[in-house]
C-alpha cells in the first residue's frame, strides 16, 4: 500500500466533507506539526479483518514485549 500524501489537521478540520467522500476511496493521512497524527478511513476499510485497533494499554504490552527473548532449552 502506498503511503498516502498527509493533510495538515486544520485544513482536514476546514474541509471535513471532502475528506470524508476522499476516505472513502482511500485513507487519508492527517498531520499536525508536520508529523502524521492519524488517519481518516472508510467503513469498509475500518471493518477490515487486517485492521483492527487496540486500545493504548495493549499495544504499549506488545511493545515491551518485543524484546523479550525466551530462554533457550539446556
């Protein structure tokens, strides 16, 4: 998938219609401060098996996790 170009957040706030019909295309990029902070997606896509948010407690336990190295059998 490509990286979709990002929309500044108060020009989203400005436009919120046409980004909406935009999202429903594809997902929109929202930035604030020149960094991404979130993006816009369609119905379809949110309800998408592949996509799927976890709440901030779940994926901070992933990440601490990730660095976790099992013992490894005598």
């Amino acid at each position: 998938m490509d990286t979709p170009e990002s929309v500044p957040a108060s020009e989203f706030t400005s436009n919120f219609g046409r980004y909406r019909m935009r999202a429903q295309r594809e997902a929109v990029a929202v930035s604030s401060h020149g960094q991404i902070t979130g993006y816009s997606v369609g119905p379809d896509e949110y309800e998408e098996p592949t996509f799927i948010p976890r709440p901030r407690q779940l994926r901070q336990r992933a990440t601490c996790c990730r660095s976790f190295t099992p013992a490894q059998p005598d």
